[in-house]
C-alpha cells in the first residue's frame, strides 16, 4: 500500500504536458480593486473625486453580481488571487503553466462610469500603470492597453500616446451598453489600430448587463441570464452590425477579439446573416459608409467577416458531454482559425490550459492554434 | 475493503482539508467540526483537486471573497476550487444535478486518520 499526502499547492489538477507547452493565455486579469493604485498616475482634480468616502460609487454601483448565484465566495473576481504587479503575474504564469500572458484590466465596470473625462483619465493612467508595474518585469509579459471606446477621438489620442509601445499587443474595451461600432465615426479608430497592427479586443462588461429600466432587463432574474446571454446578446450584434455597415470591406484587415461573448453562436449567426442577407439586401447602401463610398453590396458573403476578421476567446469553454459533438463544433466553428485560448484568471469562471490537454476532439495541430498560433496571428506579439 | 492510515488528526484542523493518495486513488479528507469525511479529490467536472480548496491565493489580503473554494462546516458540504460547484460531503452529491463523487468511509483510531477502500 502507498499513501501520499499532498500541499494544498501540489497537485492542483494541472498535468505535466501543459508545462511541457508553450501557452499564451489572452485574458489575464489584474486586480478588480486597484483604483487607488492608479491615483499616482492621474490628474489631481480626478485623484480629489474618486479618494473620499465611497469616492468610487460609480465603479461598484453594479446590477448584476454572482454573490447570490453561487456558494464559492461571492463575487467571484478573485478566486483564484489578485494580481497588482508584474510579480503577481509571474507567480501566476508558474502556477497555471503560462508563458505568454496578455494582460487584462480587472475593472470592468468603467464603461458604466458617467463622467468621460474621469473614465478616460482611468485608461490613461492604467497604462502608465501597466507599462511601468506590469510588462516591464519580463519580456513575455505583454499588455492590452485599454482604451476609452465611448469616445473614438479619445481612443485615437490614447492609442497614439502608448500604442506603439512594444508591450503592448492589442486594444482593450468592452462589449458595453452598445458602442455603434458600424458608425463611420470609428473608422479613424480602425485606421489606427491598422496603422498599429493591434486587434480591437471587446470583452464581457457590467455596462453590457441587461439594463433593469428596460423591459428586457427588468424581466430577467438571474445571474445565468445577466452573464450568460445579455453580453453575448451585444457581441452578436456587434459582429453583425459591423459586418454589414461595411466595415470590413473598407478595412478587411480589422480583427477583432471577444472575450468572455461566447462563440457556440457562430454556426447560427453566420447561416441567419447569409440567410438574410440574400433576401434583404438593398438598405446595405444606405449605412453610412456604405453610401459615401458609393458601394452597394458587401464584397463577401457576411459570414465570411465573421469568420475572416473574429477571434474568440474560448473561456468560458461550455464543453458539450457528447466528445462527437465537440468535434463537430469545433469544426462548424472553423476553431482552428477563429479560437484562441484564454484563462479568465483570476475569476471562478476561470479555465485552465487542462481542458485542451488530452481531449479527444483536439489533435495537435488544433493545439497549436489555440494555444499560441491564432494569438500570434490575431496579436502584437 | 481495507482500513488505510492517511494522516494523524492534527494535520487536518477543523473546516480544513488535505489531499491524499492511496495506491493511486486520490481523496480528498476534510475535517468538519471534528468529524472526518472523505470525497474523490479530482472534480468531475474539470479534474481540478478538491484539496486546493483553501489554498493561499496571491496577494489573499487583497481578496474580497473566500476562495479558491469554500468548506461548509455548519452544512457539511464544499465547493471545488475550480469553477464553484458545491458537494454535499455525506453524500457526494451536487444539489443542483444531482451529479456526484465518490465518497469514502473515514474513521479515526488513536489519533489516525484512516479511510476504507
Ligand atoms: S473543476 Fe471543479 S467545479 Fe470545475
């Protein structure tokens, strides 16, 4: 007979193999909580606001919250730890067995902040923060800069300020109440983020939470609808709406990343676009940039922008019981072209590299795409 | 079915758990007020260990909520470190599927922890 006993750090469940490969994991959260920590990089006249009593009210005024939805701890955010620093992050890649990390914001509920000035005051100082506290402790720690999307002028300004930094490697914001990401007005945010070769990353955010004043919103009552399917819900939409207002005919080299907007969806929105777009297509003309560039069908089929120019982040990963069925989604899914692996660290909702080890429905060459091929691809790295 | 020592009953305080492996099966032992039971260490969903479950987090004085899991000793159940799922630990199962783990006799004998296999 042998018995072991184990360190409540040995043995966690991640296997050998994945530190035998190399992983770059796109969605790496720091802390939730570090608000104060960017006060050194702020204006003082926003530092006076946001430092008094309930002084960040406008961060933390959240609708939805798993803290009733689950027994493991509430909020979830930092299960697994809370990250500040490039050290932090190193522990963490140790832990998980990651070797590239592409640093994410943890405060996800900027967009619902009322105030543009304080919240584009926060991107800036974020990234100061990032570049000196966070990337700068090792060359495979890279960062998303996160940009203020509510504004395109704003986000140009920021992404001329930091973008050409070589730590950074993609252009962070949210899913949010809605950004009209089809308007022409961001079409000098997507020359920029062409000129600078980064993706425009959308993740999951507490602005894109069903709305309680609404009738959609003030129905739903749980944490399953708010999370689940309301911020998948805007990364649908999104997708379309910047599909068929043409914006990946005048940029076809645009990528966009979402994270955290689901992807079990593609195979319905790509044959429901292609439907529709055959039966109905004479008001693409009339969209904005449509019409100014005197264009009035879309140059491919509209599915093929989602597949061509979307990547999605496979946390949360929603793996089908039946392994035939994976197979079959990955394939329908086009994973080998579209997927890229993301942790969600430090949340509860968190996936580690173990899913893709060993799983019958991902041979080695699907492997090498999600792991590292497609981040590479899609990336700054 | 055979009577195993695994640990002494001061290795494992009270609301805390250790992981063991026995001839290759892996339990996880946790003390609740006292009493010892003992679960399949390795979740069914993701394969992550039960016995992580009150692993010291980075930065932990920063953390808002408990975490990575939680050990229930008033109802005698706990959640798994890895996505939250929680396990009744008499019966093994999750309350909310029905879905459960293997649970394992666990007895004490002169300050031993012993499980039957
Ligand atoms: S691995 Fe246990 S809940 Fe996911």
């Amino acid at each position: 007979m042998s018995v072991r006993k184990f360190e409540p750090s040995e043995n966690t469940g991640i296997p050998e193999e994945v530190y035998d490969e190399f992983i770059i994991d796109t969605d790496v959260h720091l802390d939730l909580q570090m608000l104060d920590d960017l006060y050194p990089y702020m204006d003082d006249r926003i530092v006076d606001k946001l430092d008094r009593p309930l002084g960040d009210y406008q961060f933390s005024a959240i609708d939805w919250l798993p803290t009733w939805g689950n027994e493991g701890g509430g909020v979830g955010v930092d299960s697994n730890g809370a990250a500040k620093t490039g050290e932090d992050i190193l522990e963490m890649m140790e832990q998980i067995g990651i070797d590239v990390p592409l640093v994410t914001p943890g405060m996800n509920s900027l967009p619902q902040v009322n105030y543009p000035r304080m919240k584009e005051e926060v991107c800036r100082a974020y990234n100061d923060y990032l570049l000196e506290k966070v990337t700068s402790v090792h060359e495979n720690i890279r960062g998303q800069a996160m940009i203020p999307l509510w504004d395109p002028e704003a986000t140009v300004e920021e992404l001329e300020r930091i973008g050409d930094e070589d730590d950074i490697a993609g252009a962070y914001a949210w899913f949010g109440k809605y950004w009209r990401l089809g308007n022409p007005e961001y079409d000098k945010v997507y020359e920029k983020l062409l000129e600078l070769d980064l993706p425009l990353t959308l993740h999951l955010d507490v602005a894109s939470y069903p709305d309680p004043s609404t009738p959609n919103g003030g129905a739903i009552r749980t944490w399953i609808e708010a999370i689940g399917f309301a911020p998948a819900m805007h990364a649908m939409m999104n997708a379309v709406n910047m599909i068929v207002t043409g914006v990946f005919d005048k940029y076809p080299e645009l990528n966009v990343v979402y994270q955290e907007g689901g992807y079990h969806w593609l195979p319905f929105v790509a044959y429901r676009i292609d439907e529709f777009y055959q039966h109905t297509p004479e008001d693409i003309q009339l969209a904005e940039r449509m019409y100014d560039q005197g264009k009035k069908y879309l140059d491919r089929m509209p599915s093929e922008y989602l597949f061509d120019n979307f990547y999605f982040s496979t946390q949360p990963v929603c793996l089908p019981d039946s392994n035939r069925h994976y197979e079959w989604l990955l394939e329908i899914e086009q994973a080998e072209n579209t997927m890229i692996f993301a942790t969600d660290w430090p949340h509860s909702t968190n996936d580690p590299p173990t899913w893709i080890i060993d799983n019958p429905a991902i041979d080695e060459e699907l492997k090498d795409s999600l792991f590292r091929g497609n981040a590479q691809e899609v990336f700054r790295i | 079915m055979t009577k195993h020592t695994v640990a002494s009953v001061d290795e494992i305080p009270e609301g805390e758990v250790m992981g063991v492996e026995v001839d290759g099966i892996e339990i996880a032992i946790v003390n609740i007020g006292g009493e010892f039971y003992g679960i399949q260490n390795v979740c069914l969903h993701r394969r992550q260990r039960l016995h992580t479950a009150t692993q010291e987090r980075i930065n932990e004085e920063d953390c808002i909520t408990e975490g990575p899991g939680v050990i229930n000793q008033e109802e005698c159940w706990m959640t798994c470190p890895g996505h939250d799922w929680k396990f009744d630990l008499k019966t093994g199962e999750n309350p909310a599927t029905g879905k459960r783990m293997r649970t394992f006799e666990v007895s004490t004998e002169d300050n031993e922890i012993q499980v039957e296999i």
